[in-house]
C-alpha cells in the first residue's frame, strides 16, 4: 500500500509530526524502514525542531524489528565497533538513518543542538563519522576532505572543489558560507585568469557559456555520473524512473532486490536506463529534463556541476 502513488507519505499531524517521525518515536523500525524505501522525506522537521535522528537518540528502548530483518543494521553495528546486541538500540538507528540521508547536523528550536551532540561517547562519535564519511559526491573516486559550512557535510574532494563552484550544499541544500580543508593554489590562479580573459574580451564569457550549453545536449551518461545523482534522489528515484521510461515491474523488483538502501535503489534504476538505452537516448539533457519534471533540484545541481567540472 505504501508504493501506491496516492498514500500521502509525509502528512503531518498537529505536531507536524509525519509518519515516518511518529514510526522513529514509536520505536517501530519495520514500518521506518518501508517508509523510507517507499520515499518519505527523511530530513522532515516537528514543531520543536527536531528531526528523525533528534527522535532516535532521545529515545532510550530499544526499536522493535516487526520481523524486518535490514542487513544495514548489522554493518552500521560493525562501523561503530558495537555489540550486535545493541542493534536494535537508538544509536543504531540513527547511523542507519543518517547513512540514508538524515541530516546529522540539523539543530532542534529549544536547545539548538544537533542530533550529534547527544551522543555522549566520543568513541562511538567518531566511529560514526568515520561510518558516514564518503567518497567524493562528484568523482567517486577520491576521499571527501572538504568541509561546507555552517551545515558541516563533508561531501568533495580537493581536486573537484579546486574545479567547480556551487552555492548550496547538495545534501541539505543550505547557503555555503566558507568551507575548510581546502587549499589549492592552482584554482585562484585559474580564477585570477579567467577575470583578465573577461576584462579583455567580455564576448569571452558569452561564448564560454554557450559552447558548454551546447556540449551538454550531446555528453553520454556514464555508470560513475550515476552515483552522485543517486545519493540526491531520496525517495524520488521511482518517480524518475517512470519519467525514464521504466516499467513499474521492473521498478517493483529493483525496490525489493535492493531494500536496504533507497541511495542503492536510485542507482540500480539510472543503471538501468543508462544500459538499457542506445548513447543518443542516454545523454545528460535527457536525464536533466526528467529530473526537472519530477522536481529533483538538488540532482540537476549535481549534475550541472558535474558537467563544468568535467568540462574544464
């Protein structure tokens, strides 16, 4: 019933609590889980602030499982070096709801605190961390250093950063004020010569802009593209997926195959699309045009600055 287009997955009650908050503060992990993989927002907000990872931790029994078994939960208990007995436990659950795109760093109305700052064991804190850290969100290649603030997700590289500029974190979609651990020469030099090409012939700017436009009608997608458009999809992915041009059997199989991670599910179906189709029904003007049509902004930033990066 959850995969039906007409269940309204995040209506809110007078709390503005929505399902998947009142399932996390129920301690019903089953029903957490399918909502998630049925794509419920997961970054969802109550009166107080407070987002799911706020509820889990704050919560001191232990979740019930309804016969759900979820793999994740047993690599989430491995990262933090914990018990398996404990994986059922708050601090479980909130790794496995940030590995799924929880904002760990989201601060509630009445304390201001994240939902990190409640976890009062620095070994776990750090392992969980170390847990969530990821590769690069536009090579996928290199280890993710750079750190944007004031919403503290590490999500790029040096080497991508030095070539690509975005205002907004892809993650949660705040304004970046600064990043740190960050330094590289090379990108001021390159920027201190693209103002002195402008200043020379201003028409420089103009057609930069339209070759690149130009080359983006035709670029092919590649399998390692697909990652970070995935990690941006949520629980969009079958929305995209029928816009593609998917059959929803296949989407029903993907969804099954693949429960344990919706940033998985996302993957599998572009993958889908990308080998199922010939290279001129494939291109990133086509993925862009779907993912506008199905609202997916923070994959079409993605994937414009994917694109410049690759460009330079």
């Amino acid at each position: 019933m959850l995969a039906q287009d007409s269940v309204k997955l995040d209506i809110e009650n007078h709390k503005k609590m929505t399902p998947l908050m009142e399932a996390v503060s129920r301690a019903h992990l089953g029903i957490i889980h399918k909502l998630i993989i049925n794509g419920a927002n997961i970054n969802a907000v109550d009166n107080d602030g407070n987002n799911c990872l706020h509820l889990s931790i704050i919560k001191k029994e232990m979740f019930h499982s309804e016969v759900e078994p979820i793999p994740i939960l047993d690599e989430c208990c491995r990262e933090l070096q914990l018990d398996m007995d404990r994986r059922l436990s708050g601090i479980v659950v909130l790794s496995y709801l940030a590995s799924q795109g929880a904002n760990l760093y989201h601060r509630n109305k009445k304390k201001k605190v994240t939902p990190l700052d409640y976890i009062k064991d620095q070994h776990v804190k750090e392992n969980l961390k170390t847990f969530l850290q990821s590769l690069c969100r536009w090579c996928q290649e290199k280890k993710a250093t750079v750190t944007l603030h004031p919403c503290q997700h590490t999500v790029i590289c040096q080497n991508c950063c030095s070539q690509m500029t975005f205002k907004q974190c892809p993650i949660c979609r705040q304004h970046i004020l600064r990043k740190s651990g960050f330094v590289c020469p090379k990108f001021e030099e390159k920027a201190v010569q693209a103002v002195v090409e402008s200043v020379v012939c201003p028409k420089s700017e103009e057609k930069a802009v339209q070759t690149v436009a130009e080359s983006f009608d035709s670029v092919m997608v590649e399998e390692k593209h697909l990652h970070w458009v995935s990690r941006s999809l949520a629980g969009k992915w079958q929305e995209l997926g029928r816009e593609l041009g998917i059959k929803q059997d296949d989407l029903e199989i993907i969804r099954h195959d693949y429960s344990s991670s919706v940033v998985e599910q996302g993957f599998q179906m572009l993958l889908k699309w990308c080998r199922s189709n010939d290279p001129e029904k494939r291109t990133l003007r086509i993925l862009k045009a779907a993912l506008e049509r199905t609202d997916c902004f923070g994959a079409i930033e993605c994937l414009s600055s994917e694109f410049n990066r690759i460009s330079l």
